[in-house]
C-alpha cells in the first residue's frame, strides 16, 4: 500500500510556568507542561493507554482470529505487532548558555506521519515528532524522532486501511512518543516538555478535504495515495 498524507505543523505556545526554564531538582514535574491553543492538557499514561490490544484500539489480533467455518480466513482484522523509536536525536547547542536565556523561548511542533508496507499484510507507521525551541538569544533544545509501529492487516477495504494507518495508529503511538519527548527535554536539562492532544482523526478528515478540493471533486471518498 502506497499511500501517504501531506506533513502538517502546528505551532504550541509557552504556558506559564517557566516550559523552557533550566530545570531544577526541587521543581514540580508539571511546572514545563505546554499548552496549545485551544487545546486542554493531556492527561498522564494509564496502564489502559498502555495496553495497545484494549478493545477499542485495536479491531483484533490476526493471529487470534477465527476462520470461516469453511477454513477461508475472511474475516477483518488489525494488529499492533510492535512499536519501537526508529530514529532519535537531540540537540543542545548553546548549553551552557542556554539555561541562562532571558526571553522567552518559542516552541515549534511538527508531525508528519508515513506508512509504508512491508509485506502483504504488515505496514510500518512512523510518527516523526520534531520539537524545536528558540529564543532571541538562539536555539535552545531540538528534538527529532521517529516512533513506529508494526500494523498487521488482513482483508481490511482499501479505504478503512488508509484510516486506520494514517489516524488511529498514530493515535495509539503519541502518548509513548509523548513520553519519549518529555523525558529527552529533560535529559537535556530543561523542564520536560508534556505536548498537548492532536486530534489525528480531524487532521487526516482535513487534509483528505483539502486533497479532494485541490482534485476539483473527483474520486471524492477515494483517500489520496503517493507522496506528498
């Protein structure tokens, strides 16, 4: 399955708090949290976020499911088989100075996400994350990752699949990719960075919107294919 979204960006904005301040031991661990703009905070890691195979996020596991009762294996069904950092790298490249910035550090969040297939019935889904803080006096911290996940499918329509790959699964990744983020934030010696909730069945709605509208309405329902 050849199929891909265009990247879309959002920007966060510095809540109070000091997001960006140098960390201190005594400090709260909710003191670097970020807000977005209409967006409410996103709550801390259950042991049911956890759990990838919960019903509700993932339909079945392929290797739990029941054939048909001719042996023909028919039934739909989609699997989380693994999930693992793929690419990490962190920058700090005015430390120590940085920790001693005056103005107030914007911050600049990027997703974009990919699938690709690896075989008949398994796609890797990257969510790549790019975290980048500056201030007037310079950069403070960038982040980049690429956290992925091994989707397994089987006899799923074109279209539900596209979905699946390109809103849920990215869905089921942020909250570890989330962490991930916030305890490199951290390590760099900044209060770590807690991202706010996207919405990736609203943005991939959106932008397979916008992809319709550029096609001048035809092959609407079709979701877009190749790279953008």
């Amino acid at each position: 399955m050849n199929v891909a979204l265009r990247r879309f960006s959002y920007r966060l904005k510095r809540s109070r708090g000091g997001a960006n301040s140098r960390r201190k031991p005594s400090a709260d661990a909710g003191a670097g949290r970020i807000s977005a703009e209409k967006s409410r905070h996103f709550p801390p890691i259950t042991e049911s976020e956890s759990n990838m195979a919960d019903e509700g996020n993932i339909l079945t596991d392929l290797d739990g499911n029941q054939g048909a009762a001719n042996g023909a294996d028919n039934q739909p069904a989609i699997g989380l088989i693994s999930q693992y950092i793929k690419d990490l790298s962190v920058e700090n490249p005015n430390a120590p100075k940085s920790y001693q910035f005056k103005s107030q550090p914007q911050l600049d969040v990027q997703l974009n996400i990919n699938a690709q297939g690896i075989d008949g019935e398994v796609h890797e889904v990257t969510l790549k994350i790019t975290v980048t803080a500056k201030a007037n006096e310079g950069t403070s911290y960038i982040v980049d990752l690429d956290y992925c996940g091994l989707i397994g499918m089987r006899n799923v329509p074109d279209d539900q699949a596209h979905a699946f790959l390109y809103a849920e699964a990215p869905r089921i990744l942020f909250p570890f990719a989330r962490r991930i983020i916030a305890d490199a934030v951290r390590d760099l010696g900044f209060a770590p960075l807690l991202l706010d909730p996207v919405d990736f069945q609203g943005l991939y709605v959106q932008q397979l919107n916008q992809r319709q509208a550029e096609q001048g309405g035809m092959g609407a329902g079709t979701p877009p294919t190749g790279n953008a």
